[in-house]
C-alpha cells in the first residue's frame, strides 16, 4: 500500500533530488506538472527520472502527484467553504469531473461524500 508518510520520511529525506522535487510540487501544484519537467528539476534524463522515481518512491511519479493533490484537496474540504470546483482548480485538477476520478481512485469516496463526512453540518 502507498504510505505518503514512509515514504516522505525516507525517499524525499534521503534523496536530495526527491526533496528538491517535491518543494517544487507543493510550489506550482496549482500547473500542469510533467515528467520532463520533473526530470529538469532532480537533474535527471527524463527516462531515467520515471525509472528513479518509481524504484525509490514506489508508485508512479503521476501517482504520487494525484495522491498531493488529493490530500491539498482534502485540506480544503475540511477548511473552506470553497465549491468542488473552486477545490479542484485550487488543488490543481483540471476539472472538477477530474477531482472526482482522482479522488475516488486515492480514498474510495468521492468528494461530496468526504465533505459529508468530514463536515457533517
């Protein structure tokens, strides 16, 4: 199972090109943010950096930014009073139809019913 925790507390801790990336990831969550354009920011050849990224992460570098987003997403949820759509776009989806996909995939509920849950007012 994809730990977040583990996994910040070794991979992006341990490996300086991993922290550099993921600062730039909490930076610009909010663009589009590729695999080339995360191989420029580890200083790695943008096949290598997929290979790097899974072997020492353990799930795919797209992976691992849906589960960022998902989490900012949450975050949200829980302290705003922001539309779904206000959420996505500020989470960095780029729908709310995306929000929905990617969120269920993460934590087995779709937004609405984690608001529900999460603000039962």
């Amino acid at each position: 199972m994809f730990d977040p925790q583990t996994i910040r507390e070794t991979a992006f801790r341990y490996y300086g090109r991993l922290g550099r990336l993921e600062r730039y990831v909490a930076e610009h969550l909010t663009e589009p943010i590729t695999a080339e354009r995360a191989a420029e920011v580890t200083g790695l050849e943008t096949k290598y950096f997929s290979t790097f990224f899974r072997t020492k992460v353990g799930v795919r570098f797209k992976h691992w930014v849906g589960h960022v987003r998902v989490r900012r997403a949450m975050d949200l949820i829980r302290n705003s009073d922001q539309s779904l759509t206000e959420v996505a776009f500020e989470a960095g989806f780029a729908d709310l139809r995306t929000l929905e996909r990617v969120f269920k995939q993460h934590t087995g509920m779709t937004p609405r019913e984690y608001r529900r849950d999460a603000r039962p007012c």
